[in-house]
C-alpha cells in the first residue's frame, strides 16, 4: 500500500472499504494524452504539489504513461487506479473483452510504468448487463481476482455509467471499488446501455423529479458495504459549466464537486483536467466557502428539473440548536430503510455520531431552511424510532 500522505491543502476520505486514504480531487488522465511529456510531467507535479494522491488511469497509451512515470516513481504515496479491459491497438485506444488481449494489455500497465503493483485494478467500461456478463464467463474477472490474491492489485474496481450493470456487479460481492459518473443531471436519468443518452438534451426536456431511484440505490449500496466510490464527470465532460447544460443553468466546478462529494459513498472526485488552470479550478474546491460551494440554491433554480421532497444532504438544515447533524442522521435513516431493516454498519455509525435524533425538540428550523421541503423533524422521529436513540 502507497505511504500516507499529510499535505494541509487538501482534505482526504477513505475509499470504503479498501482502507486506501484518497484525496478528494484525484485526476484523471485523458489530458496528459494531449500534452507533450515535459509539459504533463509538471501538470501531475503541481497536481501532486496541490495534495492530489489518486489518479485514474484509464488510458493504455504507453507514450503517455512513459511520460509520466517518472514523476510517479518520485511520488510512490499516488495511488494509481489502473485499468483492465483496455488495450493500445494501431495507435488508439481500445476496450477489450478477449482474455487474452486483456492479460496483455495490463501486462503493458506494469511495464510502462516500471511496477509490479497496482493499488487498483479497474475493470473498465461495464454499461450493460451482458458486457457485466461477458466479464463473469469469459475468465477476466477470474483474472482480475487472480491478480488479487497474487497481490499485483490490492483491490478490484469497475467503471460504469450504467447503475443497473453497476449494481449487478456489486452483487457479486467481488468488486471493491466503483468508478462511477455523478453529477445533478446524469443522477436523473434512468439506466441506459448507451452513454450518449446522458448527453441528450432532449432526455432532459420533460419534467423530471428527483433522483433515479436505481442511481440513489446504488450509492446507498455502496455506502452499506463499503464500496469506495471515485466519480467521473463530475463536469458532465464540461456542458455544467455552461449556460449550454441540459439543466439551463451553469454551475460552479465547486458546486459540481460539493453535489458528487455529499453522495453517499463517494470518496474521490477524478477531475479531468487538460491544462493548469482547470487543475487550479479544481483545487481551488478545498479553499472554497460555504457559499461557494452551495449547490442546493443552483439546483432549486433549474427551470425543468425538481428534487422536490428530496434530501440531498447539502446541509442547509443546520444548525440544530441541539447540535444534531441532521442530514448526516438522515443519511443513515435512508440507507437503512433503503436495506429494508437495520444493518450492523448503519447502526454503528449513526450511534457514533455526537448528537442523535432522539435529543431532536421539533422547533422545525431544519425544514425551513431546506431548499427541497423535507420534512427534516419527521425524519427525526423516524430515525428516533428505528435506532432506539
């Protein structure tokens, strides 16, 4: 396992339950592609400069990650999630399913980057039930427990955009880490095969109301059983950012970065940036005030698109005059009744908690001030009334 890291800039999480302790803004590695090597050498060591531990490496281009990997050498605290499933083919990139093509590809990981570890191997791009399939029966996930217990991977991911692959691979109970895509908009949409669909504006072009409940399981699944989440266009591949976002609205890099942090489960941000400043814009979420970061206000103005009712643990409730952490004790309330009883986890951490709902007097500040009209007190006694306390 890489050494700890301790840089006061930044702010780190543990990724579930691979105990890995994670910067919130990690990078992604689709920039570095565009970049001549001098110049990606000095973006990943201002990133590194910044406190960022955690890069994803989705791409195979061994022109890249000989670039790199010096940098990466001086800095064995990075955590480099690594990716199966892709493989560098008549100078391009390509997902592969073939068993073969796969232990050949990572191979090419190992020795592009001059290691016999990967702190993560990430089998890449699961959007649909038969791809999640194909991975089962054609001997790769085989392959990446194999690396596993050999102790080439410390731990196995998947990258999805899809919650229904994602969550039939949970099930398996052999996946450890999700890499996954989060943002306001993408969390409104049902399950699709077809990743396009997350960018058609006209998927968005009706009333929509609240989280897909197949996207909010997930993360609630995620969280019950330890399974870190990293998030991928936390952007929306920029269209946020601009007033040309499906919601109408641009939001703030801080916003988009407050929204996927506050879901239950997620640990890490990849940011992919492509030049020093969008890194600086990112970063700059550790510095950022409350205000700043306040996406709740953004998302009640969306001119189509509704979390009526809906807690989204941004926060707005507080403070409790008891000093009840009331989106926290809501968090726990709904991942229970998400599970359909009391888990031993969930208890635990809602009884380790400083102040629990039981001290709750209803004043009823908590509702006014929430932006989504959640009955906060009534979550309260429901809380009060499944944990004892």
């Amino acid at each position: 396992m890489p050494p700890l890291v301790d840089n006061p800039a930044m702010r780190y999480r543990t990724l579930g339950r691979t105990g890995l302790l994670v910067s919130e803004i990690g990078l992604g590695c689709e920039g570095f592609n565009e970049l001549p090597p001098e110049e990606a050498r000095a973006l990943l060591r201002k990133a590194i400069e910044g406190g960022v531990n955690f890069i994803d490496m989705y791409s195979p281009n061994p022109k890249m990650h000989r670039a790199i990997a010096p940098v990466l050498r001086e800095h064995p605290e990075v955590i480099v999630q690594a990716h199966l499933c892709t493989v560098w083919k008549d100078g391009q990139y390509k997902a592969a399913r073939d068993l073969q093509e796969v232990m050949e590809g990572f191979d090419c990981y190992f020795r592009d980057f001059g290691v016999t570890y990967f702190p993560i191997g990430m089998i890449h791009y699961v959007d649909s039930l038969a791809t999640w399939q194909t991975i089962v029966t054609n001997g790769v996930l085989d392959y990446a427990v194999k690396l596993k217990r050999e102790g080439r991977i410390g731990a196995i991911g998947l990258s999805s955009h899809n919650p229904e692959a994602a969550l039939a691979a949970l099930r398996s109970g052999l996946i450890d880490v999700l890499m996954f895509s989060v943002n306001p908009c993408y969390d409104l949409l049902p399950p699709s095969e077809d990743v396009e669909d997350l960018f058609d504006h006209a998927k968005y072009e009706g009333d929509l109301l609240n989280l897909d409940p197949q996207r909010e399981s997930l993360y609630e699944a995620c969280a019950r059983e330890g399974i870190g989440i990293d998030v991928m266009k936390a952007f929306g591949g920029g269209e946020l950012l601009s007033d040309k976002s499906p919601a109408g609205v641009a939001l703030t890099p801080a916003q988009c970065i407050a929204y996927a942090l506050d879901r239950p489960g997620v640990a890490s941000i990849m940011s992919g940036v492509h030049s020093e400043q969008e890194l600086l814009d990112s970063l700059a979420f550790e510095d950022a005030t409350e205000e700043e970061k306040d996406y709740a206000s953004a998302l009640r103005s969306f001119p189509r698109l509704n979390w009526r009712g809906r807690c989204m643990y941004c926060g707005h409730c507080a403070p409790c005059p008891k000093g009840i952490k009331v989106a926290e004790v809501t968090r726990f309330l709904n991942l229970a009744k998400a599970e359909g009883g009391l888990p031993e986890t969930v208890r635990e951490h809602y009884l380790s908690l400083e102040h629990l709902a039981g001290e709750c007097i209803s004043c009823g500040m908590c509702a006014k001030r929430c932006p989504f009209g959640v009955d906060a007190p009534g979550n309260m006694k429901e809380a009060l009334a499944l944990f004892g306390k």
